[in-house]
C-alpha cells in the first residue's frame, strides 16, 4: 500500500504516509476529560439547575482556558450554555434556546 502512495510522488518524501481516511479527525486535549464530565453532566440535569464545579477541580488550567474548551465542545451539540465564576466555584447551566 505504502508502495502506490510513493509512485505518485517523483521525490523521496522526508516523511512516511498514510491514506487520508486513516488520520484520527478529534481533538483530545488535554481538558477532554474534564469536559466530557461536565458534558455528560449537563445533558442529565434540567435548565432550573447549575453544575458548580470547585476551581480546584480545574487543575492548574485557568478558567479562561477551560471555557474555550467548553465553548468547542459546546458547537458541537445543540446546548445553549451559560458560565459564570466565582473565587471557588465555576459555574454551568443550560441556558433555554
């Protein structure tokens, strides 16, 4: 297989392929874990409720960080989410569309 991908190129290649349907198409940041917690969670909670997640959760990550990861996670669903945050305390709710 390698073989037919080199015989389009008429120059050896500095770096080894691989078929384009092979290439894993998800980010796995270093926050997915954390996100997939607080996704998971909004999904089984009502919009009358707020996750509050304590700040030392969050790790050495400032919050600023762990909100624009929330905010890629989030495009990718059909949730309309809300943040706000305090000195110990980071908070989500569902927000009504």
């Amino acid at each position: 297989m390698a073989e037919s991908r080199l015989k389009l190129v008429s120059k050896e290649l500095n770096f080894d392929t691989v078929d384009a349907t092979e290439v894993p198409r998800d980010r796995k940041g270093k926050h997915n874990p954390l996100m997939s917690k607080i996704l998971a969670d909004l999904q089984r909670i009502s919009p009358t409720v707020a996750l509050r997640i304590p700040r030392a959760a969050l790790g050495s990550q400032k919050v600023a960080n762990v909100r624009a990861a929330l905010a890629r996670e989030i495009k990718k669903t059909n949730l309309v989410i809300g943040t706000s945050v305090d000195d110990d305390y980071f908070y989500v709710w569902l927000k009504k569309a």
